[in-house]
C-alpha cells in the first residue's frame, strides 16, 4: 500500500509538472497578445528559481523532520535502526505523497477552470 501512495504521489507531481510547463507556453503566448512582446524566458526562468528555492526548501524541512524523529548518524545497516524510527520516517514519507496529491488535484482544478483555449 505504501509503495502505491509513492508511485501515484510521484506520478501526479510529474503530471503537474507538465501541465505546469505547457500552460507557461499558453501564459507566455497571452501575455505577448496583450503586450507585442515576446518573454518566455522570463517566464521559464522565474519557474525555474522558484523550484531551485521549493527544492532548498524541501530539502531543509527535511532535514528538519530527520532529526525530529531522531535518525541515527553513522548507520552502516538497516538493522542499527531501530523499528519505531523506521515507522515515523515512512509517516514522513506518506504525508509528503498525500501532500503532494493534494496539491496536483488543486492545480489540476485551476487549470480546468482556467478557460485556455485554442484562439
């Protein structure tokens, strides 16, 4: 079951991702109608530092959510771990992937309603 909750949580940020990337190029296209001028870069660059910064981010709330539950340093096997540190790291894990499904299926809501079309 957890091995599920992995596989849609990263398959749904993977589709996020995409849909995000496409609806830059519709963004970037409304934005020079509105304009007459052509920006894309502007728009793939900002999309990129703001992962660069989620992904510091994530990284740090990691790290933070490690030593909350006290993960041992040095470990050389998964028998040094004890049982009931093992389970908390897996309920990070889970929160993380519903966190993620959560936030695909609030995306997915706004791009529907965005109203994108092909004019």
């Amino acid at each position: 079951m957890l091995l599920v909750a992995i596989a849609m949580g990263y398959g749904a940020g993977t589709i996020l991702n995409l849909s995000a990337m496409s609806s830059l190029a519709d963004i970037a296209d409304h934005h020079e109608l509105n304009t007459d001028r052509r920006q894309e870069g502007i728009f793939y660059s900002t999309r990129t530092f703001v992962g660069k910064v989620t992904g510091a981010f994530g990284l740090l709330i990691g790290g933070i959510a490690i030593a909350i539950i006290g993960w041992p340093i040095g470990v050389k096997t998964a028998t040094e771990v004890s049982p009931n540190t093992t389970f908390d790291l897996g309920l990070i894990e889970v929160s993380h992937t519903l966190k993620t499904i959560f936030w695909v299926l609030t995306g997915s809501s706004f791009l529907l309603r965005s109203g994108c079309s092909r004019r």
